[in-house]
C-alpha cells in the first residue's frame, strides 16, 4: 500500500466519501519487441503514468461506471445474459467484469469512477493499466483476495475475447507486477520471470513521435504470418521447432537454405531479439549499462532492418538521440511505424536530452513531440487516503 498525498493534491475533489482507491501503471518495453508472439521474452518497466478506479458498494448487480478522461458514464448489469461489446471503452471494464465473472469470481455490483493520466493510445499501455485497475478493484470489493498472474491472464482474455484485441500478456503483467527501480524479464511462454535492477543514475525517457502510420494494423498481423512460415520452414527438418523462440541462431543458419530472404530476416530478427534480451538481463544483473544500452541500439537497427516496422519519424528519433550526450541506448518501443521510442539516458543529461530532441524532431519534421521523462513504479495497488 502507498499513500495517497499525490492524489489528494492533484485530485482534491475526489474520491468521494465511503469509496476505496486502487491504481494501475502503464508500461514501456525496454527490449524484447514483437517476440511475444513468438512465445520468447520481453523486458517492461511499471512506468508512474497510472489509472486509478475508485470504487463504491451498489446494492443491485450492476457496475455503472464514469470515465474522467471520456467524461462519459455507462451502467451494464452483471447478469445480463448475452453481453456484447459495442466498440467503446466501456467495453475494456465490462470485458474484464466479465471474464472474472466466467471464472468462478462473483462480483458485487459496483460504482467506479477512473481518471488516468497514461497518455491513451500512444502505446504505453492504458488498456491494460484500466483493465488491471477496475480488475483489482472489482475482487477486492467482492471480498477476493487477489493472485496477480491470475488477475494478468484474466485481463488479457477480456482484451483477447471481449475487446477484440489480439494481444500477448505482457502489458497486463507488467501492470500487475511491476516494481519501482526495477526491470522485468518475462518467459512469454512459461510465464517465470524476474526482477532486474535499473541503474539508479538513468532515467528512461520516452519520445512520442505524434505519428501513427496507417499500415500497422495489417503489418502486425503479416509479420505474425511470416513468423508462422518460419516456423512451417524450419521444423521441417524434424527439430521439435513449435514457435521461433525453440530455434537458435546457429541452426537459423544451418537451415535457411530454402527459407526466402524475406522470412529469414524476420526469423533472424525474432531469434537475435530473444537473445539480445537476455543478454540484456545479464548485463543490468551485472550493473553494466553500457552493455544494456548497446543491446538497445541493436535492437533498434534489427526492428528497422530484418523486421522492418519501423518509420522514418522513428528512425529519425532515435538518430536524433544518439547524437545527443548521455544517451546510453535508443530505439522504437511497441508494434511500430509510429509510436514511441524509449531512450537510456544519463540523470545529469536528462534536462539538455529533453529540450534538444523536442527542438531537433519539431525543425526536422515540423511535428511538435511529447517527451516523457518516466521514473519506474510499482504494479497495482490499493491507494490509501491518510
Ligand atoms: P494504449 O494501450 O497504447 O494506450 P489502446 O488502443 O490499446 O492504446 O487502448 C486505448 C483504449 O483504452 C482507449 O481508446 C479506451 O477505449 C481505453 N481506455 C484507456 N484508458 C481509459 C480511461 N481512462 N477511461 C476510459 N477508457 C480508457
Ligand atoms: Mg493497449
């Protein structure tokens, strides 16, 4: 449990008397992009951009919610018998009612107010930092203890099958297990993961190009085809190949022969991905930041080269960030062509890194960017007001 003086001075009309108040963080991948899916691993950080859900008993089975950031109120009644999406963000909280509901947890009817201040849509996840929020609200109010790799799979399902997104289940579980001053490195397969220390003399700053390319939609779901052709390709020659994350850089090499270049700079892209992120481990375990820098740099010029999901505003971001001072790594963060990159950058330089790289992007391309000097927070919990 945290206090809650942050929330009393930013928000001193709220919450209202007899509720509780929970909040979840957003998320920024540190390194480990487009291997989810691929049953490989990731590296998050909990970021102090957050959503928070206040909450108050109803009488009756249905939850009635108000979004601030929509300044919209919806009401649904938990037994309804055939619940339907309608394409509103209303749906992520009734996706995820719903889900805890369709295993075995029986809800309280509820008022929940939330407000966030994770930028919404601009790929640092306040999807998962609302549903993780009026998830963990909704069970401790029915009076169920809270399992939070649980809370992260049932999340993501509300996102999979009731919001309609196909996402892996990284951003819920970052969401649920973040911790301050710490990465975390998850197995996307087995779902082990562990803790690792960032350097305390770095911030992470996070670039927003403004721009949102049309293509990533249907580039997503292409790069996920092509990931599967891989696969088809390379367990032909009778390894127990299921997804690329069982396949090493030496044996891609071995057995790329009849792989068409295309879907071999992907495979190759997935496959140096995974180890990269654990390299990157290694090195924040052994305290080198330099090492964990570079890999980020890597990382970058691989999403760029052999995935190609990055843009020229992108591309331009994280040249711009290199040639600033302090700068330890760079590189696109999220699906791509468009969106964020994250930058390692020395505590000392932070200020100077901020003003250039706004300054530089806005004469190049004539875009004012957002720029988010982040520090790393803990996963979900309850707010407590004293
Ligand atoms: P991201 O997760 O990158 O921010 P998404 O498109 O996955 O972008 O999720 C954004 C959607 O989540 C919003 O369009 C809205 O439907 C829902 N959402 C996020 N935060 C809030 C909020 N505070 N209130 C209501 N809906 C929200
Ligand atoms: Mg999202």
């Amino acid at each position: 449990m945290i206090e809650a003086k942050d929330l009393r001075g930013r928000f001193n009309d709220w919450p209202r008397a007899g509720s509780r108040v929970y909040r979840a963080p957003g998320r920024v991948n540190l390194i480990g992009e487009h291997t989810d899916y691929n049953d490989g691993f990731v590296m998050p950080a909990a970021i102090d951009f957050h959503t928070w859900v206040a909450i108050a008993p109803r009488t009756d089975r249905t939850i009635s919610v108000f979004s601030e950031n929509f300044q919209e109120a919806v009401r649904f009644d938990l037994d309804d018998p055939a619940p339907q999406p309608k394409r509103h963000w209303s749906d992520y909280v009734r996706g995820v009612a719903l889900a805890l509901e369709q295993s075995g947890y029986r809800l309280r009817g509820a008022q929940l107010q939330i407000r966030s201040d994770v930028p919404i849509g601009a790929g640092l996840s306040s999807s998962a930092a609302i549903e993780v929020a009026t998830g963990y609200a909704l069970l401790h109010h029915s009076g169920f203890d809270v399992e939070k790799v649980e809370l992260a799979r049932l999340c993501q399902r509300a996102e999979n099958d009731f919001v309609g997104v196909r996402c892996g289940i990284m951003d819920q579980f970052i969401s649920c297990q973040g911790e301050k001053g710490k990465a975390l490195l998850l197995d996307c397969r087995s779902l082990e993961y562990k803790l690792l220390p960032l350097a305390k003399a770095t911030r992470l700053v996070i670039c927003n190009t403004m721009v949102k390319h049309e293509l990533a939609a249907g580039e997503y779901n292409k790069r996920r085809a092509e990931c599967e052709e891989g696969v088809r390709h390379l367990a032909r020659r009778g390894d127990d190949v299921k997804t690329l994350r069982d396949v090493t850089s030496a044996q891609l090499e071995s057995d790329s022969r009849d792989l068409p270049d295309i879907i071999y700079r992907r495979c190759r892209h997935v496959i140096s991905e995974n180890a990269r992120v654990l390299q990157a481990a290694a090195a924040l375990e052994r305290g080198s930041v330099a090492e964990f820098g570079r890999l980020i740099d890597e990382s970058h010029r691989s999403l760029q080269q052999d995935y190609e999901v990055s843009c020229a505003e992108l591309d331009l971001m994280v040249n711009l960030a290199n040639a600033l001072p302090g700068t330890y790594g760079a590189r696109m963060t999220g699906g791509g062509f468009g969106g964020c990159t994250v930058n390692l950058v020395l505590d000392e330089a932070v200020e100077e890194f901020k003003t250039r790289i706004a300054r530089d992007y806005e004469n190049t391309t004539g875009i004012t960017p957002e720029i988010y000097v982040c520090e790393t927070t803990d996963g979900v919990k309850e707010v407590v007001s004293g």
